[in-house]
C-alpha cells in the first residue's frame, strides 16, 4: 500500500492543488491528512473541501480546533487571521448553508490521533497529539524524546512544526535531503514530520509531503512547485492577513 501523507495546508490552495496533481502521478492508494487545513492562508473553505473529498482520514490540527473553540496561545497575527477564517467559514458567499454546515460538521468531528497497526497518526505529538511542538533541536531533550517514544508502537507522523524529517531513538533528526529523500522504515521506533504543504518552513519555499509504501517499507519525501505569487497576491488582498504570511512563503520560513 502507497499512502500520501499531507499536513499543514494553511488555506493555501494553490499549494493543495499543485500537490493533489503531484500525488495523482504517484500511484496512491489513499490519502492521510494530519491536520491545519485551515489558519493563515486565504482559502480555508476550498481546501476544506478538496480534504472532505479527497482524504480518507484528516486528524484535527490547532488551527482547526481554533477555528471551532478559543485559540490558545496564538502570536497575534494567528490569532486576527483565524477569526478571519472563522468569518469566511460563516460566509454566505462561500456556499448553500448546507455547503457551510457540513465543512463545520467536519471540523468539528476530526479525531485528535489515530492508530492503525504499527502506525499512529497525529498533528502534533505522541504525548499531546493537537498542540505540542518536536522540532528538529528537541533531538537534545532526552527525557522529553524518551516520553515521546515511549508512545510510539513502532512509527509515528506528525506535522505541525511544517519540518519534514525523521526523528530516531538514537536521538537523531535527519533531514529529508540527508537521507536523499527516503528513510527504510526498519525494526526501530521512529516519529516522522511529513512537511507542510501551504506554510514550509525549513527555508525550502516548495510544498512537502511524505509517502509511505508499506511494501517496499520506505517513506519518500516529495518536493513539489507551485504558484507562490498567486497565494501571495490573495493574502495581500485580506486586510486581516498579515502581509508577512504572504513573504515568508517565497524564502519557506
């Protein structure tokens, strides 16, 4: 089985797009999506939709249980652009209220983490699977790896830092160009970031996801191009995005 792993859309749906057509050449049995379809980009409705579609599992991601329920601990150019994606939830102009209702009904019914075999599935951690942060430097937190791991049956992925990588019990975090873009999933217990498709962040501008093929026991990291200047343009047009989430996707910060 070939599974495409997605995460961190952020409403960018130029991104989404350029990523649906990449997976499409890749022979994919289903698709995962690990959560944060919505929050800083300006089509939280359209990629919502293309998720409901085209997923056969989508895990709640912070944005998107702030979107239903008060933000924690936003910075506060988050925290105006997810009452802006509230707003174009409720829009009239986005869809029938039945259109409306049923991205609501979505959101609001996601599972915080999911297991299946060996493999778990959450947006951000095994300890807190909606809001904890494993960054690339945690590798130097033991204690904090170690508890992590402790969670972990064999193989876990995760998003949320929008830093695709593969972190090892031998305290190590190897970045998809270091592992020339596949990891051989083996006997050890590993917690893989799959990237960010609308919001990168390892200075790389292009959208990231992850394959993981579960015959040849291998995850792939895909790099895929898309039409930046677009998503920026539309963000520039909403008063209430900040500018800077339109800058930083040119340099992926």
């Amino acid at each position: 089985m070939r599974q495409a792993l997605i995460s961190d859309i952020h409403g960018n749906l130029e991104a989404l797009n350029a990523v649906l057509v990449d997976i499409a050449s890749q022979k994919i049995d289903q698709i995962i999506c690990l959560g944060d379809i919505v929050g800083y980009g300006p089509n939280p409705c359209e990629c919502l939709d293309l998720v409901m579609k085209k997923c056969k599992l989508t895990i709640l991601g912070n944005h998107d249980q702030a979107a239903l329920f008060d933000p924690d601990g936003f910075n506060p150019v988050a925290l105006k652009a997810i009452y802006w994606t509230r707003d174009r939830l409720d829009d009239p102009s986005t869809g029938r209220q039945q259109a409306i209702n049923k991205r609501w009904d979505f959101l609001s019914e996601l599972p915080k983490h999911h297991s299946e075999d060996k493999f778990l599935y959450v947006h951000g951690s095994p300890r807190d699977p909606t809001n904890e942060y494993v960054f690339p430097e945690t590798v130097y937190d033991r204690a904090k790896m170690n508890s992590m791991f402790d969670r972990v049956s064999q193989y876990c992925f995760q998003g949320h830092t929008h830093m695709p990588g593969v972190f090892t019990t031998e305290l190590e975090f190897i970045e998809p160009a270091d592992c020339n873009y596949q990891y051989p999933l083996g006997r050890e217990k590993l917690m893989i970031n799959v990237g960010s498709v609308g919001q990168p962040r390892d200075e790389d501008s292009r959208s990231c996801y992850t394959i993981l093929d579960t015959d040849e026991n291998k995850v792939f990291f895909r790099r895929v191009e898309y039409d930046i200047e677009t998503t920026i343009a539309k963000i520039y047009a909403e008063a209430d995005l900040d500018n800077m989430l339109g800058d930083r996707l040119r340099t992926g910060r």
